[in-house]
C-alpha cells in the first residue's frame, strides 16, 4: 500500500513538472515571439523614420540653396513698341548666373533689328564673367568677354585684349533683381564703361555719365526693376516689367 502512495506521489510530481515545463515553453515561446515582433516593427519603423527624415532634409536643402527668377520687359520708345527684353537669374549658394537677351527691331526712317545675348557669373559677391555677343539683322557684330584672371580682368573685345584693374561687385546683369541700395558704381558689360549711380529717393536711382547727365533712371518695388527710362541716340526707351514673371523661391 505505501509502494503505491509513493508510486502515485512520483506520477503526480512528473505529472506537475511537465506541465510546468509546458508551460515555461509555452510562456517562453510567447516572449519570445511577442519581442521578435517588436524588434521588426521597430526596426520597420525606424527605417521609415529614416528615409522620412532624409528624404526631407534633402528636398529642404536642394529648395534652399537654388533659387532662380525670370521677368520679361517689353520695350518702347515715342509710345511704340521695339522689342522685348528678357532676363533669368540663378543663385545657387551665394553664386549668381544671369543669362538676358535683347530683341529690339527699329522701324522708322530706317528698318533693323539688333539682339544682344548676355551671359554673367557672379562668385560671392564679386564679378567673375560676363559675355556679349551682338547680332544686327541676324549676322554676329561683336562679341565682348571679360574674366577675372587673378586680382585683374581681362577683356577681350573681338580679339583685342585690354586689362580693367579694378575688382566689380556690381555690374549691369544684377540691376533687374538686386536693388542698388548703397551702390555708387555700375559697370555696364555691353560697353565696357564704368557709370556713377545715384539713389534719388526711396527705391528709384539714376546713372549718369562722365559730364554728370542722365542717362538712366530706375524704379524698384520688391527689389524688383519694375520700370527704366534710358537715353538712346534716337530717342528715350522705356524698359516696362510684364506683371507675370517666374520665380521658384
């Protein structure tokens, strides 16, 4: 009769022991996948996290280093319309291309059409190349280049070469969307001249020539070259800003 208790005591016992093994596999295989779920959640989680936040710093920085704007003039002079003027400006990280183009036909007592193609490089402020190509009535006339070779610029004028020593920060190219604030000297890229600039009141300003005479007059809203007046030898043009123009900013 004891041989039997004890015998039933150990059947009882293994009886509990694996149940408890059963259990513990059980609870353990539970944990064990309960956190193997988590970890590959989080770890889908985190890389969404991360190309999230990279591909937005991207877009971000990309947006914010180029910015690029274009405008478009019509031209007139005695209240008739001689051509078209159009100017884009890229700014990428402090550095500035500017690409403008003049199509300008006359027809009075004679009858022509010259385009100017002018292209300008800009570094940190200081003036680095420019060239312009004149075309009349289709054909090349001149082509005019400047670059700046070390602290000097050489400029090369259908083959001539002539050296301008002097660093330029501001030149003819910058006037449609860089306001002149505080400038006092323009350096005009299709003649090669030097012209002394003067604000006359808030957001208008005039360039006179070496006998102190008006050659032309400026007006700004925004920052923006909204309207010129410029002599030419036959007669006043006038430079008036389309009210449409492009900008990515």
């Amino acid at each position: 009769m004891l041989m039997e208790e004890n015998l039933n005591n150990r059947i009882n016992t293994i009886k509990r022991k694996t149940l408890l093994n059963k259990n513990y596999l059980s609870l353990n295989g539970y944990l064990r996948a309960y956190f193997s779920s988590f970890y590959n959640h989080k770890k889908k989680y985190l890389k969404y996290a991360l190309v999230l936040l990279f591909g937005t710093f991207s877009f971000t920085s990309v947006s914010a280093k180029t910015k690029e704007m274009t405008s478009k003039y019509n031209l007139e002079m005695l209240g008739t319309n001689i051509g078209e003027f159009s100017v884009t400006q890229k700014n990428e990280d402090g550095n500035i291309e500017i690409e403008a183009v003049t199509d300008v036909r006359i027809k009075f007592l004679f009858s022509y059409r010259v385009k100017y193609i002018q292209n300008t490089v800009y570094e940190q402020g200081v003036l680095k190349s420019s060239n312009v190509k004149t075309y009349k009535n289709g054909e090349m006339n001149s082509d005019m280049t400047l670059k700046q070779e070390k602290d000097v610029y050489l400029l090369v004028v259908d083959g001539d070469t002539t050296v301008i020593n002097d660093t330029i920060s501001y030149s003819g190219s910058l006037i449609y969307f860089n306001e002149p604030l505080g400038v006092k000297q323009l350096y005009k890229e299709r003649t090669a001249e030097v012209w002394q600039l003067t604000s006359i009141s808030n957001h208008t300003y005039i360039i006179r020539d070496e006998k102190d005479r008006e050659l032309n007059r400026y007006y700004y809203e925004n920052g923006i070259l909204e309207y010129a007046k410029m002599r030419h030898a036959l007669g006043t043009i006038e430079l008036k800003r389309e009210k449409k123009y492009k900008s990515n900013d």
